[in-house]
C-alpha cells in the first residue's frame, strides 16, 4: 500500500474564522473554518488509508519582532495591526522597538534583519498577536483535533505535532525553517526530522493555513530542499486552505504556478474518493 502522509500547517482556532466558546480569533482567514472541517471528514472518513499526520503549531510569546504590540510610532503608539515596517522607516525613526531600554544591539540587529528581508524583496509586516502560547488560539481547531484523536485511536499511530516560531526575533512562516535563522538557535534551521518523514511518503497531501503564507512558504521550501522526486509526491489540498484577505491574486498565481510544475492539486472529495477506492476496509 502506497505510504500517505498528511501535512497539517497551523490549522489553529486563532486562524479559524469562527469564535470558539466565546474565544475571538486573534488572526481569522476567512474561510479557514470550513477548510478544517472538510479536513477533519477527511480524516474521518480514509483515515486507515493515512499513514501519517505531521501538524504543525504557529506559537508565539506575546514579545514578537513581528507583533504590532511589540513597535511602536513616532508618535508613541503602537501601530495597527498590518502595517509594513521598512529599513528607511527604522532609521528614521517612524517606528521603533516598544520594549523598555533597547540596546543598540537590539536595534543593530533589527536593522539588520529589515536589510536582510528587502534583499531578498520581501516586506515586513506587523501581525496581530496571535497563537500565543498557553491560549485557546493556540490550540487545533476542535473538529479537526477530534478527528485526530480519531484517527490516532483507529491507527495506534501518533500525530506528529511540530512547534515553530517561538524565537522572538525572527519569523516562521514555513513549517521547515525560519525566514531568517538563527545561528544560535536551531529551532529555526532547517528541520531535517520533518523533512525525512516528508521524503519517505509516496503521497504527500498538505493542507492548513493560510494558503498565502506558512502552507505556500512550507511548500516553496519542501521544493526547495526536498528530494527532487518529491515535487512528483504532493497534492495539494485546494479546499482544506484559504489565503489571508488580500492576497487571494497572488495565491490563484501560485497555484498555476505550481500547476505549471506538474504538482497535483486536488479537492478533498476527490481524494477521499482516490484513498477509499485504494483502501476498502475503511
């Protein structure tokens, strides 16, 4: 029997547009709620045909170079959520660090990382607080979460859960590395455990959120630094993922891109379809 692998980038409640016992989503990408429950009848429904699950978790500490609360402007507020922070804007003093003294190495090394990021021509863009560490957001969306469970009691099998993100001073996007790492940290190096598990499946579903961020940087650097065969392994779970509000264009560009390729991208219907056909016990 073919090996599946499913791949679960940060399906967490505070991305699920939807409020969860009276807790509001700090990050909602509209659509991610129903992408998580088309997921989780997924699972339920061709679990035993998944050999694996990897999911990963966005955790984050409330002090964050890319929190909005953790900057602030000119003027001594903190400034709004979304906003695009550039080098010019650093040393000009437009924005600067909220936290009480900086040292000028701290500020040396945020200047530095502003430089780093438009070399390589991306923006840096100031997020809500969200998935911290110990709070609801944190978690999996429940629907999803229970499947899980379902799916690890049925298999006798575990989920792989993978945490990223949680050194303050950099991002992490990706589920296999941070934008910029850290020489001292190896949390943000590029995780050659997942990596692994990743390049032994025969089939590779990814799904999560959001589409135009962490499950587009995840993908982008499984092409990257995987096995080249691997490329010929992925589906991509169009309806199990949605993009940030915005960013919908750009995401509609990647998938042709990706198409272009020869990477498979196909709804959760069909797959239940293709795994139960492959896979009659279930």
């Amino acid at each position: 029997m073919a090996n599946s692998q499913l791949l679960i980038i940060d399906a967490q409640n505070d991305f699920c547009d939807h409020a969860t016992e009276g807790y509001v989503p700090a990050l909602p990408v509209p659509g991610a709620y129903q992408d998580c429950l088309r997921l989780a009848q997924l699972i339920e429904q061709v679990g035993l045909a998944i050999n694996g699950v990897i999911a990963t978790l966005d955790s984050h500490h409330m002090i964050d170079l890319a929190h909005n609360t953790s900057w602030l402007t000119e003027h001594g507020a903190a400034p709004p959520p979304f906003s695009v922070v550039t080098a010019a804007d650093f040393l000009a003093g437009r924005y600067r660090l909220a936290a009480t003294p900086v040292s000028p190495e701290q500020n040396d090394y945020v200047l530095n990382y502003l430089r780093q990021l438009e070399q390589m021509q991306r923006p840096f863009i100031l997020w809500p607080p969200h998935c911290l560490i110990g709070t609801p957001g944190h978690n999996l969306n429940a629907e999803l979460a229970q499947s899980l469970s379902h799916w690890e009691t049925r298999t006798c099998k575990a989920v792989t859960l993978v945490q990223k993100g949680e050194n303050i001073w950099t991002e992490s996007f990706s589920a296999l590395k941070a934008v910029i790492p850290d020489p001292a940290d190896q949390a943000t190096q590029l995780n050659q455990a997942v990596l692994g598990i990743l390049g032994q499946a025969d089939r590779l579903l990814i799904a999560g959120q959001a589409s135009s961020h962490c499950v587009k940087e995840t993908i982008c650097d499984i092409l990257q630094f995987g096995a080249t065969e691997l490329k010929h392994k992925l589906v991509i779970l169009t309806d199990c993922m949605s993009p940030v509000s915005g960013f919908e264009a750009a995401v509609e560009q990647f998938f042709t891109e990706l198409h272009a390729q020869g990477i498979r991208l196909a709804t959760s219907t069909e797959m239940a379809l293709e795994l139960a056909s492959a896979n009659p016990k279930e």
